[in-house]
C-alpha cells in the first residue's frame, strides 16, 4: 500500500499495522524513523486524510515545538529525581531545562494513531530512553504531529486525561504521578 508521505509500506499482520521505510526527521538530532500506522484499515477516509496530515507535520516538525516543552521535561526530570533522592538512589544532574536534550535518547519508530476516546484526533508516539529514568523511559506525544500535548514516563496514553481517566488533564502535557 501507499499512504501519503510515507510511500510504499508493509503491513504486519501480527499487529495489523503499515510500517514504512525509515523516513529523516530533521528536528528530532536528524534521526530516521519507522513510522507505524495503527488503526489506518479502520478509519473512514477523514480519518486517513488526517493520518496523513499527522504525518506531514511531524516530518516537518519544527524544532521549536521541542524546545517549548523543555519546562514540561524538566519537571518530569525533577519529580524522579526527588523520588531517586528519598530512595537514596543515584540521580542524574541537570541544572536547566535547556539540558535535558543532553540525557534524551530518542527511538527509532514513530506510532501514529487515533485517540480512542475524548477528541479523536491522530496523535504521533514516541518511546524515547533517558538517562533520569532508565525503566520508564520518557514518553513524547504529538497531536496532530505538531505539537507535544503529552509527555511523561511511558504508559502508552495519548493523553493525561486518558492515563489519570480525569477529562481535566486533556490539555495538560504533563501531569506528576507523586
């Protein structure tokens, strides 16, 4: 199949998504991604259509939509590191929210889906590691594609409201678990 953006993909039938060809993201340290479309058979051609417009914003992200969620990174950096310190654990140190890109080790695959409930929009998931949390990880959404409307340790939620079930949090990009 061809879906706009990607080009040709191959579809997993075990998990019944389209994977695509490692595609360039400039913004994210011009890394490639595998892009994974989960739940394209289903949608209806709106849908697709805003699939497909999900895709394009997040090859084109730009690099500002990164640097405006450096606070909301930070906090989930401190929020652990407070836990890791009253556990008597080591803990990593960044002094600014400017240096947490420093500790971030992005993935290699971008999940694009459909939220399953609250706006249904499509959103772009990526499971990055970072040195603060080796077990949790760190979690970026994109509505969209185009702006980060999530981030935290990785639960596989596109939304604060989805993970906490609390409708309020919906525009919240991070939401402490303490």
């Amino acid at each position: 199949m061809n879906i706009p953006g990607l080009g040709l993909v191959e579809k997993d039938d075990e998990n019944g998504w389209y994977i695509s060809q490692p595609i360039l993201i400039p913004a994210l340290q011009e890394q490639e991604y595998e892009f994974l479309l989960e739940g394209y058979d289903e949608a209806d051609e709106a849908s697709k259509a805003d699939f497909h417009d999900a895709i394009a914003n997040f090859i084109k992200l730009d690099p500002a939509v990164l640097v405006k969620a450096e606070a909301d990174i930070f906090a989930y950096y401190q929020d652990v590191a407070n836990y890791r310190k009253s556990e008597k654990l080591d803990v990593v140190q960044i002094a600014q929210p400017a240096d947490v890109w420093q500790h971030i080790q992005y993935g290699y695959e971008a999940l694009v889906c459909q939220r399953p409930g609250g706006d249904k929009t499509i959103y772009v998931s990526l499971e990055c590691d970072c040195d603060w949390d080796e077990e949790n990880g760190l979690q970026l959404v994109f509505r969209n594609g185009a702006e980060i409307s999530k981030l935290g340790p990785f639960d596989d939620y596109l939304s604060n409201a989805d993970a906490f079930g609390e409708a309020s949090l919906d525009k919240v990009v991070y939401q402490s678990r303490g």
